[in-house]
C-alpha cells in the first residue's frame, strides 16, 4: 500500500515524523512545505522537549551530492534528532554549505579552467575571491589581496556568505542561489540571521556561528 508522504503523529511524550518518497522525485512544492513543517516542529519542540523519532526510506547517513532537495529534507530530519539548538545551528549551517558546494561544483556553474574562473577570465587572474573581486578591488583587480582563508586555490573557511555570493557572469547564466530559494537557509534562519550570513562575509564559520547564535531563538 503506497503510504503517505508525510505524517506527523504527536503523543504526549514523542513527536513521530514519517517521510516516505518511494523513490520518486522530490517536487520544490512538496519540499518547501516539508522544510516549513519541520522547522515549525522543532521551533515548538524546543520547550517542550519530546522526544522526535523518525520514520523514513530515505537514507538519513547518505552524502547526497546529486539530489539537492534530498539533500535538504535529509539534513531537516537529522537536525530533528539534535537537542541542543546550537548544534543543530551547526548542523544544519554546514548542511547549506554542502547544498550550494554541490551546486557551484557538481554543476561547474564558475567554470574553472586552468585556476582561471568565468569571473575573472576578462582579467586573466587566478588570485582572489568573489567577494574581493567585486567588492574590494573593483578598479583595480590585478592588485586582488588575497583572502586569509585562501589556501591552495580553496576556501578553506565555509563561509555561508560568501557561498550564497553569485557574481554578474554567474547571474548572467541564470543562476540564482538566495536566501529565499536555498531551502536549509529560508526555513532555517530567522530574519536576523539572514542578515548576519548576508554581512559576514571573507569570514571563517567558527565566527560566524557565534554570531548567528546570539540570534539562535
Ligand atoms: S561566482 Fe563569479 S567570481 Fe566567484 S568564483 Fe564563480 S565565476 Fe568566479
Ligand atoms: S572566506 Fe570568502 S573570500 Fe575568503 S577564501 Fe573563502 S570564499 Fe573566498
């Protein structure tokens, strides 16, 4: 018998939340309002502290790298299972920076050839970042400093804002990754914690969840 995509039993001690896609795909419209209900779960939860069992034919432990809506609603129901809101702040931060890694690189959206990206292929440079490209050395970007967290042509800070950074070559290719349509980031993030990812930029993850915590209701 096909079951439900999604239940929601709810007892007096335990929260049970039931997920069953049957391998077939996973629509954005089905997605969105999943995110929206299990976000809402474990905003309430969070006083209440019932235990949230999990019910699913997903594959909770998969690194998912082709599917990102799997992605999304796997990385929602492990956070379900994480008590402590900071680290399932952590969790679900790292989660978001895996989806739009998944979507820059499995789709080589920068298009990357010999270190030169499509940004900076007019300028023949392989230093830099997007984010000094654009915003600190506009006039002059052969003189690119190099960002801290550069090491051997990576980033290796995980920096949520700068991943959510698209620059107008990538914009012109009609790709739009924002705070509205990654899903880990719109139904995860208050307001407030929007702004701050949007603000803390060429800066490492340690500091930004400490920033994002203060916000962490
Ligand atoms: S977003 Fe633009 S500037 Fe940044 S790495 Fe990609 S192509 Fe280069
Ligand atoms: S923190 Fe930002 S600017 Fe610095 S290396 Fe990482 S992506 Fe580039």
């Amino acid at each position: 018998m096909k079951k439900n995509y999604l239940k929601i039993n709810e007892s007096k001690d335990s929260i049970e939340i039931q997920v069953y896609l049957e391998n077939q795909e996973l629509e954005e419209k089905k997605l969105n309002a999943s995110m929206k209900q299990i976000v809402k779960i474990i905003k309430r939860n969070n006083r209440k502290k019932k235990e949230i069992m999990i019910d699913t034919d997903l594959d909770l432990e998969k690194d998912e790298k082709k599917d990102n809506k799997r992605l999304s609603l796997i990385a929602a129901l492990n956070a379900c299972k994480i008590k402590d809101k900071n680290e399932r702040l952590e969790y679900i931060y790292m989660a978001a920076c895996k989806y739009l890694d998944n979507e820059y690189i499995e789709k080589n959206i920068c298009e990357f050839c010999n270190d030169i990206c499509l940004g900076k292929q007019k300028y023949n440079i392989k230093n830099g970042c997007c984010h000094e490209f654009k915003l600190k050395n506009i006039f002059y970007p052969k003189n690119l400093p190099l960002c801290q967290y550069q090491k051997e042509g990576k980033c290796i800070a995980d920096c949520l804002g700068c991943k959510l950074f698209a620059c107008d070559e990538v914009r012109k290719k009609g790709v739009k990754l924002t705070y509205y349509n990654v899903p880990l980031v719109r139904y995860f993030f208050n307001f407030a914690q929007k702004i701050m990812i949007r603000f803390s930029v060429f800066t490492h993850k340690d500091t930004v969840l400490k920033r994002l915590r203060l916000f962490n209701f």
